[in-house]
C-alpha cells in the first residue's frame, strides 16, 4: 500500500514536471513568437504599402519620355571563348 502511494506521488510529480517545465513554457514561447512573426508582417505590409504610394506619385511626374524606352534594354556583346584541351 505504502509502496503504491510513492509510485502514484512519483508519477504526479513527473506530470507536473513535464507540464510546467516544458509544456508551458512551450506554449508561452510559441505565443511571442506568433506575436513577433505578426508584428513584422503588419511592418512589412506598411512599408510596402508606403513604396506602392511613392511610386504611385512618381509614375505621373516622370512624364511620357520614358514610356518610348520602357522595352529597350542595355545590350551586352559578349564573344564565347573555346578553351583548347
């Protein structure tokens, strides 16, 4: 009798063990993590919001020169070169 209120003592205080020094702080970690994870994409979404509003005023003052080179890239002549073996 004795001997099986120890095993039962023993096994509550391993569940309380494992409850609060890994389940909980678990759980408190992944929440400031979310929290975080949150925070920069609210961040990330103003400043994008911020860049489409700047460029957004831009586009009107730049004027319609630009528009006549839009598809015209910078060209870069290059020869290949054949190594001999």
């Amino acid at each position: 009798m004795f001997l099986r209120f120890i095993f039962y003592a023993f096994l509550a205080y391993l569940l309380f063990k494992l409850v609060f020094d890994l389940i909980i702080p678990i759980i408190t970690t992944t929440g400031k993590i979310r929290k975080q994870f949150a925070a920069a994409r609210e961040q990330m979404e103003q400043q994008q919001q911020q860049y489409q509003q700047r460029t957004q005023q831009e586009a009107p003052q730049q004027g319609k020169s630009d528009h006549a080179t839009d598809g015209i890239g910078d060209y870069i002549e290059f020869e290949e070169i054949k190594k001999d073996k």
